[in-house]
C-alpha cells in the first residue's frame, strides 16, 4: 500500500461513530453559515460591518469601546447590592418628585409664558433712550412685573443658601 492509502486506513479506522456523526454535523452547519453569507442581505450587512470595524480601529475609535465596555463590566463587578438598591431609591425619589402634574403644568406655564412674551417683544420693537425706560416704569403691569423677578431671585438665593446649610445635603 502506498503511504496516502495507509494513512486514510489509519484515520478510518481511528474514527468512531460518534466522531463521524459530529464531524457531519459541524459540516452542513459550515456548509449552512457559508449559504447564509450568500443571501445578498447578510452579505451586505457583513461587509458594512467589517468596513465600520476597520474604519473604528482606524480611528481609535474602537479602543475607547472597548474600554467603555471594560469601564460598564467593572462598575457592575463593583456594584454592591446595596449600592444598587440605593441607586434605585434615588432614581424613584427623583421620579416621584419631578414626575408630579404640579411640576408637568408648571413647566408647560413657564414654555408658554416665554413663547407669548418672545412674541410680544418681536412685535413692539424697543424704544432707545431714558424716556422710554421711564414709561416703561410708569405702567404698574411692568412695576409688578419687575417685582415679580426680584422677589424669585431673592427667594431662589434664599432657598439656596438653607439648603447649603441643611443637614440633609451634609455627608
């Protein structure tokens, strides 16, 4: 016998059943990912990607990934129990506090206050001069309006400085 035949009678005779079972498997699921890579879809798609791939090692780009993905996996590694259910408890404060029709209406006033008087200022052009500040202060709606401003700046840093100084926001 010549060597070739001798050593496909050595790897016929060392294969058993289950290794010619397995190595059939593994081939049509070859034979499967390889039809797969032919549908003009998937072939697209895995050209794009390999183009996008390249083009993020090009840049750097894919390191950073690749450090952000190891940054996630070790803050989820050092995340205690207990660190998690805090975060939880602080994620639902911040929603109960900020999720309320108080605050939704407040804020939807507050949009359509501004877009009503960006509108108004946009149609009466403003008037140069002393004498035009002066009438404006003359109007007791613009009087109460500047009230209105210096009152919310005074109560903001009044509200400010308790909470600097509140034991809550300490340690």
């Amino acid at each position: 016998m010549s060597e070739i035949e001798q050593l496909a009678r050595a790897a016929q005779d060392a294969l058993t059943d289950g290794m010619v079972e397995r190595l059939a498997v593994t081939s049509a699921n070859a034979l499967e990912v390889v039809d797969r890579l032919n549908e003009p879809e998937t072939k697209e798609s895995i050209l794009y990607l390999m183009d996008r791939v390249t083009e993020m090692h090009r840049l750097g780009a894919l390191d950073t990934m690749f450090d952000l993905l190891s940054l996630a996996h070790a803050a989820r590694s050092a995340a205690t129990d207990n660190m998690v259910e805090r975060l939880f408890i602080f994620v639902e404060h911040m929603v109960n506090n900020l999720a309320t029709e108080e605050i939704a209406t407040g804020a939807h006033n507050a949009r359509r206050a501004m877009e009503d008087a960006a509108a108004e200022v946009a149609a009466n052009p403003v008037k140069g001069g002393l004498g035009a500040a002066y009438a404006m202060l003359t109007k007791p709606e613009n009087m109460q309006a500047l009230q209105f401003l210096i009152a919310t700046g005074t109560n903001m840093q009044k509200r400010t400085a308790a909470l600097r100084g509140s034991p809550e926001l300490e340690g």
